[in-house]
C-alpha cells in the first residue's frame, strides 16, 4: 500500500464522511442513509439512536463494508488508515474479528440450531485464525466465555435452545471480543431482552470495554439505554444525523425539535404521569418531505424548514445540529 | 375501589404438557393459583419478564385457554346487583364478547387484503347481525374517530400495508372495540411501536378507561408505561403473583425482592429520584442464578435468584399477605424491616 502524505486523523480509529445509502426498489430510490459524518476516537461508546426505519443497520452495514446490490452506498470510512469501502473480500476478512467486530441485529436468534456453542465458535474461530494458531481454538473460547460471565464447561456443549436469551447474547459477545478486536459494533444488542437482562448485558458491555481497552459503536433505538454507558450519541431521523454531541449535553439539553421530543418520549418512574409523544408517522423514505425531512412533525416548522435541507452546524463543544433553527 | 367488579380469577392455574424427549413429558406451570379483580373503569398492569405467564393468564381470562384449576367469574355492572356467571356456556359466549384480546404485533393481526373499513364493518355486522348498513358505516367511522385514525375519510380507505405500525395498532383496538367489550385485553400493545408513537396508543388506553368506563388488562413488562397509565399492577414471577396493589404504591417502595431487581434494572433515565428501591446499584449476578432450587416446588418462586433468601425460603412458599399500605406481597421478609 502506498502511504499516503495527508496527515491520517492520529487521534480518531474511525471516520465515517458523507456516507449514503441507497436501496433500489420498484417504486424508486430508497435513500436510507443520507451523507452522514463522523468520528469515533478510541475508548469512545458511540451511541447511534433513532426509531425503527432510521438507517441504523444500513449505516452500520455500510460502515463495515456489508452492503450488496440492490444496495448502493458512497462515502468514505477510514479505519486507522484505510478505507474500508475499497478494501476487496481478502483484506476485509483479515480485518473481521481481529481489528473489528460486527455483532448484526438479532444475531442471538441467529446461532445455528442444531449445531452445539463449542462448533459454532470454532467454526468462526477456523476461519479466522492462521494454521499455527489453531491449537489455541480451545483456550480461546474459555477465555471470552469467561470474560463475559459464561461457565465455558456448560454452555460449549449446550445448544441454543438450552441457553436464555441473556446467555445467548453473551455467547455472541463472547465470539465478538474472542479475537481481541479494537473496534465492536453491536447493532441492537439488549433489544429482545428483558430489563433485568438488559442490565446484565449492558453492566458486562462496559466492564469489557474498560478490561480490554475497546472501543464501542451501540445502535439502539432506545435512547435511555443508550445513555447508560455511551459518551456519545448520534441521533438519526430518517437517514440523516440530526444531532450530534456528549450523551449527557443532548440529555440535559436537547437541541433537535426531534430530539427532544424523543427525549420527552421517554416514561418515568416518578414525577408527573403524562405521556408525550411525537404527533405524526415517521417518513417514507423513498418519497422524503422536502426540506428538512422532519418538517411534517415539527411544531418549530418555518417556510424556510420545507425548502431548504438543514445541514449540521457546530452549536458548542463537540456538539452539531442539522436544524434550520440553529443557522 | 368503589366501583364494581367486572370479572375476578380464583386460583387460576393453566399448566402445559412439553414433550422434553422421546417418551418423556415435563409440565410447565406457566400460570400458578392466581387471583385477580378488575374493576369496572380500571386499568391493571400485569408486569413480568418474558414467560412469566402474562399471555397465558390474559388468554384465560379471555376464555381463549380454558384453566387447568381455578376459574374466573364475569359479572353484569350493566345490572348494578351484578350477578356473576357461573354456568359454562353462558360464560364462554359471555367472555368471548366481553372480553377483547389485542395483540402484540400490530403487523399480523389484520387481514391484510382489506380495507380498513371492511375489517371494521366485518367485525360489527357479526355482532350486530340486525343493524342496517348505513347504521354499520356510520359506526365504524365513529370507532376510528375514537380511536384517533383520523381524517376518517382518508383512513378508512387504507390498506394495512399502507399504515404504520401505530395507526395499525389503533385499527385493532378499533376491531376489538367493536365488539362493545367491557374487558380490553391489551398484550403489549405498544412493544413494538417507536417510542415517539406509543404515547398515542397509552393516551387511547386511558381515554377509553375515562370516556367509556372500560376496564382494561395492560400486559407489559414495561412498568415505566406500566405506571402512567394503569391504577394497579400485578407482578408476576414464573406463573405467581408476587406482588400486587395500587401502582403508585409499589413503584415508588417496592417490596418484593423481584420487585425491587425489576426496577432497580430501569435505565437511570427513566428513574429519576424519589423512588425508594433498596440495595440498588447492588452488582447484578452474572447468571442470575445465584443458588440452586431446592427439590420440589414448595419453595419460594424468587428462591433461586433472591438476594436476601433465608433457610425458610428453602422449604415454604410465602403466601400473598396484605399490607397496611393497601399491597399484597409474598415474601417471608417483605415489609418486617422498618425503612
Ligand atoms: N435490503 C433492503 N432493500 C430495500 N430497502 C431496505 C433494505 N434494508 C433496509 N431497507 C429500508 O431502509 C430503511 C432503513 O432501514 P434500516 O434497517 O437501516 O433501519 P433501522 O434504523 O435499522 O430500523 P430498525 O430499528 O427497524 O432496525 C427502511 O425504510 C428499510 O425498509
Ligand atoms: N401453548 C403453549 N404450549 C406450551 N407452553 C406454553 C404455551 N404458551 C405458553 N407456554 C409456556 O408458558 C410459560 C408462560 O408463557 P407466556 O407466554 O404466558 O409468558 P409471557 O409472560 O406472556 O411472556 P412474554 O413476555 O415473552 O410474552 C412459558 O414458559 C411458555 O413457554
Ligand atoms: S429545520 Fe425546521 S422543520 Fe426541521 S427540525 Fe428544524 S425547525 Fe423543525
Ligand atoms: S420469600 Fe425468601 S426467597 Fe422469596 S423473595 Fe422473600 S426473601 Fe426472597
Ligand atoms: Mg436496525
Ligand atoms: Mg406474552
């Protein structure tokens, strides 16, 4: 590879810019993910937030070099050095487990049935490892069995079926981390979990982080969870990162017409029992609102919202907003 | 409460036979000796973790499982001296009337090739057999308006492909309404809906209660949507009520260590301050077993995960006991201490 002269952004392991995707479907282009940016240094959670049809598993998809036809995506993702979106199937399998790992929505109901832990995990293990590193397989899936709360004797025989849901996250966190990777996605990680579980997993996600020195990007579309253990959060509508900054700045005082109206979304446990909401339907993707593609639901809405696309804007410290408020 | 009751489980129980092997069977006691009272005008949460019998009970009340011991009684508030129906036939076809069941996921649970107004009118002309058309029509416009798919007009002439995921979800709620039940079951209605949405469907649940008088069965395992809606909860814990009683009471002090590991789990977001839950912040167990269960089943059903257990735990199932508070909680050690 030839190096490159522009100085790499050192202090950033990940830099997404102007990322987009793109479904083609019979009824036209679905645009899922519209010219997203950003960074994530290391020993960052990131959290990505947003409802159901947001483009947090098609951005995720993308960022890990996923996405097949129809799917269509550009932008740039710089992994340390390299662009992940023009490294070929070699070079992306050498970079799978070891350097990043992907851990795809709903992957614990996606472990094979009829096959036990132990050969799924070395399955993955086989492919990953080089021949001389094979005798260590066993000692490799007791050790992340381990890490993450796991008796390694009774669940690598197990099947599926004979474990919980909370214990078949883990197995799939376990072969996530079993590579030692810097960088792990996890898209909906606690989403079929109940709240006790939730916990568990999400107490287990960031004493991993801290033991092994990793570095998280958690997609959820519950932002409460979220905010447990990310420092960062990005939050989308409708493909597009509305909001950016420290998850307790955009806590404390969201910035976005969206933002905080999913924030006020959130029931509690005390104070007053009102339950607010977001009046309207999130958009259809393939006919988006014109302007700012939140202007249907907006009570903030001015004539300029509907014309013009907000693009981001630095409204503070390491904090952006894509509203036409914040010009 | 003052108002009358509109159905009450005695000792309900429904057990399930699972093949675990060639010849061998196992019974799973997914609902276990529970009594219920649901109040004309009440919304009662039934809170607990997946397979903790919610669905199950909700379904016997609705005359969808029959129980394996115990039964449930349907009273007429329509009557005022409310006589309740004992005789089986009569309860069955009651129940089945007076009893709405909606489900969870708002995706499965419409015919899909119709228009919305037909699954309404459909519903309507199988209880109103006698009604006249234009009555039928003008009832089911009325029951969207109510249920907030709103402009009717436009709505009615959807598809379900063509809604989402909340407007489907008040087109079932519109179907069960339909049937003019005195009884809405709702099955995590909202689980699947985005957050920005399910406050329409909770205000619904609450208006209906306010407007209609309906007595509604909230199955969640959410206690934060639990709480701003309902008057009363019901925990559940492998098949038991473990505790049970006005909602604002439990929730701000729970009492029963299950209780207390559910709402000390909630994300610090959705807490806030003014709860008393004790020992939060209490490391969690990482397989959330913490001891094994003793033999046979006259133990306490929290036994194996409980963190403050005693030898009692071991060799006797605590009865729900009421407490000054107006609760009920099956805990040995539940309400002794003075905090
Ligand atoms: N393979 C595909 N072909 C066509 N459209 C797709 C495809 N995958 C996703 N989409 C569409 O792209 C949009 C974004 O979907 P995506 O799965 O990225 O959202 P999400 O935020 O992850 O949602 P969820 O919370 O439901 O997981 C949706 O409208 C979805 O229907
Ligand atoms: N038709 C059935 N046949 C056999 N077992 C069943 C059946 N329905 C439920 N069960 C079992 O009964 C127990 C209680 O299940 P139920 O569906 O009532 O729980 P739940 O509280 O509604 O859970 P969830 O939150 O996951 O919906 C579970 O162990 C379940 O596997
Ligand atoms: S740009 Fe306009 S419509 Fe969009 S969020 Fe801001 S104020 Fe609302
Ligand atoms: S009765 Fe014993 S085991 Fe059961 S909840 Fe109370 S203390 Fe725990
Ligand atoms: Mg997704
Ligand atoms: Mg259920």
């Amino acid at each position: 590879m030839i190096p490159t002269l522009e100085v790499s952004p050192v202090d950033s392991l990940l830099v997404v810019s102007d990322l987009s995707v793109g479904y083609v479907t019979k009824n036209g282009l679905l645009r899922a993910v519209n010219e997203v940016s950003f960074k994530v240094s290391p020993g960052d959670v990131t959290g990505i937030v947003g409802e159901s049809g947001s483009g947090k598993t098609s951005l995720a998809n993308a960022l890990l070099a996923l996405l097949r036809p129809p799917a269509i995506s550009k932008g740039r993702v710089s992994f340390g050095e390299r662009n992940i979106l023009s490294l070929n199937d070699d070079e992306l399998r050498k970079l799978r487990w070891k350097e990043l790992s992907y851990i795809p929505q709903g992957s614990m109901n996606s472990l094979n049935p009829v096959m036990r832990i132990k050969d799924q995990f070395s399955g993955i293990l086989q492919t990953h490892l080089d021949q001389a590193e094979r005798d260590r397989i066993r000692r490799v899936m007791e050790d992340s069995l381990s890490k993450v709360g796991l008796d390694a004797h009774n669940v690598l025989d197990a099947y599926p079926h004979e474990l919980s849901g909370g214990m078949k996250q883990r197995v799939i966190i376990a072969m996530a981390i079993s590579l030692g990777p810097k960088l792990i996605v996890a898209d909906e990680p606690t989403t079929a979990l109940d709240v006790v579980t939730q916990k568990d997993i999400m107490t287990m996600l960031a004493e991993l982080k801290k033991q092994m020195g990793l570095t998280l990007i958690l997609i959820s579309h519950d932002i409460s969870i979220l905010a447990e253990i990310c420092n960062y959060l990005l939050v989308m509508y409708a493909g597009r990162v509305v909001e950016r900054g420290r998850s307790e700045d955009i806590l404390n005082s969201p910035k976005h017409p969206y933002t905080s109206g999913l924030v006020a979304s959130i029931p509690r446990l005390t104070g007053e029992k009102r339950v607010a909401g977001i009046p309207g339907e999130p958009p259809d993707l393939v006919t988006l609102p014109t302007g700012c593609a939140f202007h249907p639901r907006c009570k903030y809405r001015m004539t300029a919202c509907v014309s013009q696309v907000p693009s981001s804007v630095s409204v503070g410290d390491e904090r952006e907003v894509a509203c036409l408020l914040y010009r | 409460m003052d108002e009358p009751l509109v159905l009450k489980a005695e000792k309900v129980t429904k057990h399930f036979e699972a093949k675990t092997g060639l010849l061998k069977r196992t019974v799973i006691r997914a609902v276990e000796s529970v009594d219920l009272e649901l109040h004309k005008g009440e919304i009662l949460a039934l809170v607990g973790e997946s397979g903790s019998g919610k669905t199950t009970l909700g379904r016997v009340i609705a005359g969808m499982y029959s129980s394996t011991d115990g039964g449930v009684s349907y009273f007429e508030t329509d009557t005022g001296n409310a006589p309740s129906l004992q005789e089986k036939s009569t309860k069955r076809r009651f129940a089945a009337q007076q009893v709405q069941y909606v489900f969870q996921d708002p995706f499965s649970s419409l015919p899909p090739h119709k228009k919305i107004k037909s699954s309404i009118y459909e519903v309507l002309k199988l209880y109103r057999p006698k009604a006249d058309a234009k009555g039928l029509e003008d009832e089911t416009k009325k029951l969207l308006e109510l249920v907030g798919l709103t402009p009717v007009e436009q709505m009615k002439e959807k598809f379900p492909h063509e809604l989402s995921g909340g407007q489907r979800q008040r087109v079932s709620f519109a179907r069960a309404l339909a049937v003019r039940p005195k009884v809405l079951i709702a099955d995590e209605p909202v689980s699947m809906l985005d957050v920005s949405i399910r406050a329409g469907i909770l205000e619904l649940m609450k208006r209906l209660r306010d407007g209609e008088g309906l007595s509604i069965i909230y199955i969640t395992h959410d206690i934060t949507t639990a709480r701003v809606i309902s008057d009363t909860i019901y925990v559940l814990y492998r098949g038991r009520v473990v505790e049970k009683g006005p909602i604002d009471t439990v929730v701000q002090k729970p009492l029963h260590p299950y209780t207390v590991t559910l709402i000390s789990s909630l994300p610090g977001l959705t807490l806030g301050s003014g709860v008393h839950v004790p020992g939060r912040g209490a490391p969690a167990a990482k397989d959330r077993s913490l001891r094994s269960e003793p033999p046979g089943i006259d133990h306490c059903v929290f036994y194996g995960r409980c963190p403050i257990a005693i030898e009692l735990c071991a060799r006797e199932r605590p009865a729900l006991r009421g407490l000054a508070d107006g609760r009920e909680v099956a805990c040995f050690l539940a309400g002794s201490e003075t905090t």
